[in-house]
C-alpha cells in the first residue's frame, strides 16, 4: 500500500533535488560571471578624472560637447588598460571655475583639467597647476617644438610651463570683398598698415556708392594697443605707464578713425548684412558664424575673406590669441598618467584632427592645422576657407593674452581712460599724464584693499 506512495514522494524528491541543485549551479555560474568582472573592475586600480565644461568654450551652441573627450579616453584606456578615466557632465562654460574651484578647496580637484584663457593666472598664483618641465623633458615622444609658439607661451609663467594649448583661435580682420571690389579699392596687402587701413576708410567714406556702408565695426583700442607694440600695464599688473609716445601714437590713430567713420553713425553696423567692410573677429567666430543660420539669412549675398590685422607705426600685424589649455593638478596622485592622458587630448593628431570636426577654433599642433587634408575638409563640410598662408602669418605675429589677476578690472579702467580721451577735445598728452596718475592710484588701491 505504501509502496506506490514511497515511490511517488521518491521521484518527486528527486526532481525537487535535481532543479536545487541545478539552481544552484547557475547562480554559482553567475558569481563565477561577476567575480570576473569584479576583478577585470578591481585591476584598474587608477582612477583619473578630467575637469571639463558642457558647450563651446567660444560662446557658440555646440551639441558635441564631450566627442573628443570619450574618443581621447578611448584611446588612453585602451593603451592603458590598468587606468580608468572619468569627468563629471553638466558643469556650464558659466559655473565652470567655480566647480573646478570649490573642488580644489576640498581637496578633490580633477588630476588633469581644461584652463580657461582667463584663469591661467589665478590658477598658477594658488599653485592648482603642476610644473610640466620635468615631465616633458623626460619624454622623448613629445616636443613644444610641435605646437605654434605662441600658443605654447599661453601656458608659461616666469619660465616654467605649467599647462598645453588644446584649442586656440586668432583674432583676425574680416573684410567683405564685395565692397571692395564695388568701391574700385584693391584686397589690402599682407602686411598692411594704419596708414592703409585709413586710406581705404578715407576712400569708402567719400565714395557715393558707399552712403549706406560703415567702413570698419567692432575695432577697439586693445587691437590698436597690440598692433603698436603698446604695453602699458608692467610688472604683474602693479604698475602703469600710460604717458608713452605709444601710447600717444595709438590715441591719435584711434582719434583719425572715428572722425573717418563717425560720418556713418546712424548706419546700424552688422558685419554679416553686408554693410560693413571691415571687423575683427575670432577666427572661431567666423567659422561658427560663415555656416550659422543667421548668415544664411542675411540680407543680400557677398563674398568676405580674412587677413592679418594691421600694423601701427611702431608694431606689426599683431593680434589676440585665445588658448584653451589643459593643465596636471598639483593635487593628483597619478601624475604619469595624468600627464599621458593630457598629451592623448593635446598632441595625438586624430584627436586635435576633430577640432576641426566638433568645435570651431583651431589646432594648436602644426601638422594638424597645416594638413592639406583638413584644408580641404573645412572647404568641403563647411565652406570654411583655412588660407594657411593667412594664419601662419597670423599665428607667427599673435600676441597671448597677459597675465596677471585682476585684469579684467584694470582693463576696465583703461576703457574708461581710452574713452574719456576720445571723447573730449582736450590735449592727448597732458590727458595721458592725468590718467596715468589716476590708473596707478587705482592699482595701487586694488593691491593693497
């Protein structure tokens, strides 16, 4: 009677045993499966974060924020294998130092971080960026010598270099041909002048077919300032000489100009409606801006170029040049690889190659912004002319920005000195003397608050 019974609790037991133990063998297999991944997890024992920005780092809507960061992390964790890289997305161009500076404070600062042109100077001074000199000394793969010099002395402070141009962009003039070639006036020269920059303003202002057209928009006096050669602002931002010859020469120029061009004040000036002969601009600005919805619509249809800014009495075709740098924490524990992982981001040329791809300034490596290959695809894809001859010429005779703190604010009361002058009809020299005593009592306030 049992029997049937027995037999029936003995198969069911055994099935019951059989799916147990068959459980339990898959779950072994998948700890078996995580176990692998924890320790192919647990071999990367470096960690090294990037302290980056969402956006453009030239003020254009760009919706390739991250490209070449993931393609350069990539590549550097593939070469190496025991490094993990990470960076944290969603920090604004807007809020970027102050993330980047609470993070110092805390003592968790990014091992290898983007500088912002206007930064590099506090960064340097509370000591956040490492000496690179060793560093680059004791790696033979790598040599400044690569890079466009100027770009490479955005980086440099009291001889040491502390940071690697990533991206840069020059400022150049922009010059509407059409307007030119309307008003029967010649393409100015390479190494144009003052004196040819007025001539031609002169000739557009007198020519009745250019009523409605403004010779130049957007020339201020720290492109007359650069292009003389004219540095007033000495020893770190402490100290100012504002009574120059100069000074005076650049003044004066600027004076000549605005009589020339205040006979169009009632034109509203827009470069990109065809209204305007000459502007300068960041080359960024004018590759973001040649293809930009706005320049699809203007009114009208021209042909415009580019060209080296021109050169005062007592200076050369010099401009601006904005840098974008990246930089090794003092703070890292992994300076190595910290430095490898900027050199993939700064001198590998398939990664500096997608600047020309997913952003709008320029290389900072030679072999890069010089390639025929990219000439021809900015022509291509953007309809961007890249004339190297141009920049070369322009790169050669750039002028980085100074740096020393509080430059915004010191250049702020130079703007008011500079327009005060401008605007009255009193003497320019004894004006200078006036000033000059005022700029440097303000110096002196803003060192010792």
């Amino acid at each position: 009677m049992w029997e049937p019974i027995r037999s029936f609790f003995t198969v069911r037991i055994n099935k019951i045993m059989l799916a147990i133990c068959l459980t339990v063998f898959a779950v072994m297999l998948i700890f078996d499966g995580v176990g692998h991944t924890n320790a192919n997890t647990n071999a990367k024992t470096k960690v090294l974060t990037i302290g980056a920005f969402t956006g453009s780092y030239w003020d254009f809507q760009n919706g390739y924020s991250y490209h070449i960061l993931d393609d350069a992390i990539k590549k550097f964790e593939k070469e190496h294998p025991d490094v993990q890289v990470r960076y944290a997305s969603g920090v604004t161009r807007e809020d970027y130092t102050e993330w980047l500076a609470e993070k110092m404070v805390d003592g968790k600062s990014p091992d290898v971080f983007f500088v912002p042109n206007e930064e590099y100077a506090t960064f340097v001074q509370t000591k956040s960026m490492r000496r690179l000199d060793d560093l680059i000394q004791r790696d033979p793969g790598f040599s400044l010598k690569n890079f466009y010099e100027k770009a490479v002395e955005s980086g440099q402070w009291n001889g040491y270099q502390y940071s690697i141009p990533y991206e840069c962009s020059p400022t150049v003039m922009m010059v509407n041909r059409t307007l030119l070639s309307k008003a029967g006036i010649s393409f100015p020269q390479r190494e144009w002048t003052w004196d040819d920059f007025s001539a031609i303003c002169q000739k557009i202002q007198e020519n009745p077919k250019m009523k409605n057209v403004s010779c130049v928009n957007g020339y201020g006096w720290q492109d007359a300032f650069l292009s003389n050669n004219t540095n007033v602002i000495r020893q770190n931002g402490t100290k100012c000489n504002f009574t120059g010859d100069r000074v005076y020469q650049s003044i004066t120029f600027l004076e000549n100009l605005k009589s020339i061009t205040d006979k169009t004040r009632n034109i509203e000036a827009d470069f990109y409606k065809g209204n305007v002969v000459f502007q300068p601009m960041l080359y960024s600005a004018y590759r973001a801006n040649i293809t930009s919805e706005y320049r699809l619509q203007k009114e009208g249809s021209f042909d415009w170029s580019y060209i080296a800014m021109p050169a005062g009495p007592s200076g050369s075709n010099c401009a601006m040049l904005d840098v974008l740098s990246l930089a090794v924490s003092t703070q890292t524990r992994y300076p190595k690889e910290a430095w490898e992982l900027l050199k993939t981001l700064t001198y590998d040329r398939g990664i500096q190659s997608e600047i020309f791809s997913y952003t709008e300034g320029i290389s900072p490596l030679r072999n890069v912004t010089q390639s025929q290959q990219i000439v021809a695809k900015l022509k291509r894809d953007e309809g961007v002319d890249l004339n190297l001859d141009v920049i070369s010429f322009v790169m050669k005779n750039a002028k980085v920005r100074e740096q020393y703190r509080n430059y915004d604010e010191i250049h702020n009361e130079l703007t008011t000195a500079i327009e005060d002058i401008l605007g009255n009809t009193a003497n320019v020299q004894m004006e200078q003397i006036v000033w000059d005593r005022k700029i440097n009592l303000y110096l002196k306030k803003i060192q010792n608050p």
